[in-house]
C-alpha cells in the first residue's frame, strides 16, 4: 500500500511528435518521495528534468507509467479534479515568480485560497501571516514592481503556501536572481517547507541550489542517471 502523502514516479515515460519522427523527454523514470522530504532534479537543458516536473504536478500527462499522489494515480482523476489539485495539494514557485503585477503582495499571496472559495477576510488574513512569517511584515500592499527580486521571489514562495500544499514544485527558483539573493531565497524556501511539512521538489542547473535538498538525482536524455543523498543546509 502506498504511503499517504507521498508522490509517486513509476516507470514514466513521455514522448513528443508522430511514430514517424518521435523525441523522447522521459524515458523510464521512478521516484518516491515523502512527506518532509525535498529533492533537486538537475540536469543539462534538454534533460527531461522541466517534463517530470510537469508530469508530477499533474500539467502533463505520462505516455506511459503513472504518477501516484496520496495513493491514487493522477490518470484516473477529471481534469476538474487535478485542477482542484493544483490548487490545493500542490504549491508552485517558477523563475520569475509569475505574480499578478496589478495586485498588492497579500492579494497575489491570498490568490490560491480565493479561488478555492475562501472568504476574503479568511485568505488575506492567512496571507498577511505568511508574508510576515517570510519577513514581509509592512510590504503587504506594495505591488511586484516595488518590491526586488528576492522580495518578490518569498512573496511567490508565500503563495505556494498559503493553502499548506503537500508539494511544493519550484522550477528554477533563483534563475534571475544574484547568488547572494538566491541563498536567501533558498533558505526562505526550504525552512519554510520544511515547517509545514511538505514536500518540495527544485528543478536547477545550479549545484549549489541543489545542495539545500536532502536528494539530489541527475537527469540525462530522460533518465536519472545518478542520485546522491546529503545533508539539506
């Protein structure tokens, strides 16, 4: 029996194009990984490591194998489902955070929970908690284009969790940001995962990102084709 909470990789398989010119991007990739837990996926571009990000998240869907979260596979949900999914169990952090430029920093954070039907009173108020919580306290009504690229980047990780997801998938986190900038964002985000108990998944080129995850796996033409486990900073 699988686990709750835990997501689940079995023999993934996704590949691209017709039977007459096919890419393959996955080609047979296993993973498990549990509550708590956080994993770096690196890679060179063109590895497959965005694909198994998306095919966990539910954006894409296997060829072949399935995804497993909380013990049922996500081929056999409705796309309503899985879209209630995304919102709820799962929290989302890119590259360039992808907030709401129009909106204050607490309604971008108060976003997820509004849209699953929370009060306004109830999701800005827990909105304003995690702002504060990720050092935010007093930048609440100020919009994406006033706050800097580290501000921003734990505004985004805030909304990621705001609705206390099992996963977090984080694609490229510290892509635009400095080095020094990045850490910070880093530290935000795995002290604060770590916190509410979930699990957090990072896709990066960059090793020293990967090295504030507990599991490192190294993709190669669509397999993992090394792992390492170490000590999360």
């Amino acid at each position: 029996m699988t686990t709750p909470r835990t997501l689940e990789a079995r023999a993934l398989h996704r590949t691209y194009g017709t039977r007459e010119s096919t890419t393959t991007a996955l080609a047979g990739v296993d993973l498990t990984l549990a509550a708590g837990s956080s994993l770096a996926v690196t890679g060179p571009s063109g590895s497959g490591k965005t694909t198994l990000l998306h095919l966990l998240a539910g954006v894409l869907a296997p060829t072949s194998g399935e995804v497993v979260w909380d013990g049922r596979p996500l081929s056999t949900m409705r796309d309503r489902e899985r879209t209630a999914l995304r919102r709820t169990a799962f929290g989302f952090v890119f590259q360039q955070g992808q907030l709401l430029p129009e909106l204050p920093a607490q309604e971008n954070v108060a976003l997820p929970l509004l849209l699953a039907g929370r009060s306004r009173s109830e999701a800005v108020g827990r909105a304003r908690q995690w702002l504060t919580h990720l050092g935010l306290a007093g930048m609440e009504a100020r919009r994406p284009g006033e706050l800097s690229g580290g501000q921003a980047q734990r505004v985004a990780i805030a909304r990621a969790l705001v609705g206390a997801p099992g996963v977090i998938f984080a694609d490229e986190p510290t892509g635009a940001l400095d080095r020094g900038t990045g850490w910070e964002v880093m530290r935000a985000l795995t002290t604060a995962a770590r916190a509410q108990g979930a699990a957090l998944v990072v896709v990066t080129h960059d090793p020293e990102v990967a090295r504030w995850c507990s599991r490192t796996v190294e993709m190669r033409d669509g397999r993992i084709v090394r792992e390492l486990a170490q000590v999360a900073s």
